[in-house]
C-alpha cells in the first residue's frame, strides 16, 4: 500500500527540515505558492494551491514512489481529513514543537510575519487528536 506523510505542526516547528532529509518526494504547499505567484500567501489562490498539491501527490504515487511526504502544517481535522483517500494511507508526523521556540525560529531567520500567523495557529491547532481519528 501506499503511504503519504503528513507533517503536522506549527510554522518554523521542523518540518520541512525533517521532510528533505527523507529522501522521498516532498509535495509542499508554501513552494507550490511561490512557484505561482511569487508570494508566501494570497488567500484567493488557497484552492489553486491545495488542488495542484492533491494532483502532484497523486502523481508521485502513479509515478511509481510508494512514499510521498505532504510537508503542511495540517493542524486541523478538516486540513488532515482532505488527504484521507483509498488509493493511500496515511501516516502523521506530529512536530510538538513549542509556539516559543517557533516565534524565536521565525526572528532568526527574518520572518517576523510569521510570528503572528505561528500565534494564531497554535490557538487553534488540534494537534493531539490524530489517534481518535483513525
């Protein structure tokens, strides 16, 4: 069976870090969005985006990889539950990493624009819940 990773965790929280030292195909949405539109985020363009992820993780699969990383935040049941199919399993990788510890990341590396986005996704991150749902 095919198996899809899914990264879950705040922005700056290692990721995408942990997903390129993997070795498989790596579908990752904030690169989808700089490859379109040359910006980190323009919400008109969120379905485009999460179409061409969807699309491109199905590729890699019919390309013939068994393992393809989802490297997103997928903080919620809603964002998690998009990528349930019957042609894979999935498989979350939860990245715990303190909302603290994100903000100091996102000022080392000179996004400060991610500090309030890291703020409000960890007031609404259901992050722990990923055994009752499967």
């Amino acid at each position: 069976m095919k198996k899809l990773i899914c990264t879950v965790g705040l922005p700056r929280s290692g990721k995408s870090t942990w997903a390129k030292q993997q070795n498989v195909p790596m579908v990752n949405p904030d690169s989808i969005r700089l490859g379109l539109y040359g910006e980190a985020f323009i919400k008109e363009a969120e379905q485009m985006v999460w179409s061409i992820a969807t699309y491109m993780v199905k590729a890699l699969f019919i390309a013939g990889h068994d393992t393809v990383i989802l490297d997103a935040t997928n903080l919620t049941i809603a964002s998690r539950n998009r990528w349930l199919y019957h042609d894979w399993e999935c498989e979350w990788k939860i990245f715990d990493t303190p909302k603290e510890e994100c903000i100091e990341r996102a000022k080392k590396s000179n996004r400060e624009d991610l500090i309030p986005i890291i703020e409000m996704m960890d007031n609404h991150k259901v992050v722990y819940d990923i055994e009752e749902e499967n």
